[in-house]
C-alpha cells in the first residue's frame, strides 16, 4: 500500500517566490502561475557578474515586474558567492561558472525569502533541457535535494515533461494549464510572449558573465592574487585592459574617457598614473610598482596615446605624493603588452 513521504503531507498556501531573472523565460513563468490567481513574489538575485540592475526604472528586470504586477525583491550574492566561486561542489563549467552550485545558492536564499513572506513554494523559468549543466532532469531532482526543496519547485514551461512537483500534486497549481517546453528553441515563449503583449525583455545572449571567456580570466586572476576581495575589485573587472606584470602588480588601462573616469572614482584601490596635458589613458597600478616599472607604466600610458599629441609628462598621484610628475620617453612595444594581458 502506498504511503506519502513526509514532504507530500506538507500543506501548501497560495503564494509563491518567483525567480526573476528579467530574462523572457522567468517572466513567463511567472504569468503562468500568476494566471492561476496564485500570489506571487518575484525575486531578483543581483551581483557584478550579471548586466542586469534591478535599481533601476527602466531595467528588464524592474520592467517585467511592473508589467506582471507583482512585487520585486532582491538580494545580493555577497562574499558566500564569490568563496562558491572559488570552490564549487559540482565543478565550473566551460568557464568560471559554477552553475549547479549557483542554482542550489539560489534556490537556499529563495526558501529564506518564503519564510519571510509565508509562501509556500517556488517559481522558476528554467526550461528542461535549455543548459546543458543545471537544466538536465537527474541535475534538475540534484539541486532541489541539496537546496532543501524536494518537490517545491514548480517549472511552468517544462511541468508537463517533468515530475509533477508537490504543489501540482495538491491542486494548487493546476498542471494543465502549464507547458511543455524543452531544449533550447524558444518559438514557445516567444508566441506567447507576443500573445500577451510582453516587452522589455532581456536577450538570450545577455546573463552570467562567469560564462565569458574573457571576463572568467580576469576573475580567475583577481582570485589567485587578491585574498581579500572587495567590491571595488569586482566593479573594476569589467573596466579597461588588465595587465599583469608580476605577482602583486596589477595594471589597468583605461580605453576611453568614459572609463578614465571611473578610474578616478576607484582610485582608493591603487596608484594612479594620468598624463599631463595630453589626451590618453590613465592607469591605475594595484600594487607597489618600483622605479623601473614606474617607467614602463607611463610608457604605456605614451603607447595608447595619440602620437600627434602625445606628451612626456605623467602624473602619479598617490596618498602620500598626490601630484608627483615624472618625464617618461619611448612607448612600450605590443610583444611586452601580450605577454602580460589578462
């Protein structure tokens, strides 16, 4: 005779915590439990390694929720996210990603917020088969049961492909009117999109930067080299050419005015070299450069600058010489600059 485990003699209410990543997918999965007069409560996760902000009026994230009209939280993925980073479970993907341990770190800070708010289950946009790490079936059963959340999580767009989660087993989410999506075509969620008239969506292409080839280098090098990161060494990944010169010396190259500028702002996590009436790149040293590599500095700072107006002067401004001048000559040669980039 067939006996329930204990967490299908779990009672559920009503309300849910979606997650909202301002992508099409959680959107829509969010308006089919919606639909259902479900009361739902959209959760973004915010962090340096995704483009989406949800401060601001007109983000995909904010955008959706006031469209969907539901009420927006976030959270921050802080330092137990970047020490996940480190040393993920499960493994990095092609890149830095830590995909599976990721997901299992959301769905733990999404049950803290059904707490908070007395809901009883989740609401993700995942598609069966969409990812090729966290969104295979037996990954899928994996994370729910190292999160914690056996049978909580409902998936509305793969449901009907998928074991029915606990709150479709009770009637509180009718299965039926859920779908059937799978792989990674999205001819599905864009009809239905159109269908119901939502807009302001993020692209596909947009997401995790952790799975940039790029970008992972130059976190994996900030990990290697810096134990105590802070949040300004995060902002600064996505910010000029990185060189590394040497353990202990990092440099960073500002390629436009835009980025010179936010050079200046983060001034307090280095040294910084700005050419002296002239146009051209300021450069901010992390690390105790010495004389010679003083030099070479304000040769690179020559090197992207225009040669019709390029100068000799550099400034070094530091704490204890806030406006030291230095005559630098020559350019620094691109074989040296390879070599060294992140």
């Amino acid at each position: 005779m067939y006996s329930p485990s204990p967490s299908e003699t779990l009672t559920f209410n009503r309300k849910a915590v979606a997650l909202l990543s301002g992508g099409l997918d959680s959107a829509l999965a969010i308006y089919l439990v919606k639909r259902q007069g479900i009361e739902v409560t959209a959760l973004h996760f915010t962090s340096f390694f995704s483009p989406e902000d949800s401060e601001k009026d007109d983000s995909p994230v904010t955008m959706i929720a006031r469209q969907l009209g539901v009420p927006l939280v976030s959270r921050p993925k802080g330092e137990d996210f970047l020490e996940l980073i480190r040393n993920p479970r499960y493994g990095h993907g092609k890149n830095l990603n830590p995909c599976i341990d990721c997901r299992i770190y959301t769905l733990v800070k999404a049950r803290e917020v059904m707490a908070e708010i007395g809901a009883s289950f989740i609401v993700t946009g995942e598609v069966l088969g969409q990812r090729p790490m966290s969104q295979r079936r037996n990954t899928m059963r994996l994370i729910e049961k190292q999160a914690g959340c056996d049978g909580i999580v409902v998936r509305p767009l793969s449901a009907k492909r998928l074991e029915p989660s606990l709150p479709e087993k009770q009637g509180i989410v009718n299965r039926h009117e859920l779908l059937d999506v799978a792989g990674r075509g999205r001819k599905a969620q864009l009809a239905l999109a159109e269908e119901i008239g939502l807009v302001g969506y993020s692209p596909p292409a947009g997401g995790c930067l952790l799975t940039d080839k790029g970008f992972s280098n130059r976190v994996r090098d900030l990990l290697s080299h810096c134990e105590d990161v802070q949040p300004e060494d995060l902002k600064l990944l996505g910010i000029g050419r990185h060189l590394r010169v040497r353990p202990g010396l990092k440099l960073i190259v500002g390629r436009r005015e835009e980025e010179n500028g936010q050079l200046l702002k983060l001034a307090t996590r280095g040294i910084l070299f700005i050419p002296r009436d002239f146009p051209g790149p300021t450069v901010l040293a992390q690390g105790l450069p010495d004389e010679n590599e003083i030099v070479v500095i304000g040769k690179i700072i020559r090197r992207y600058a225009r040669e019709s107006t390029r100068g000799n002067w550099i400034r070094v401004v530091t704490p204890s010489e806030p406006d030291r001048l230095m005559e630098v000559t020559g350019i620094i040669d691109d074989e040296w600059i390879q070599s060294r980039i992140i």
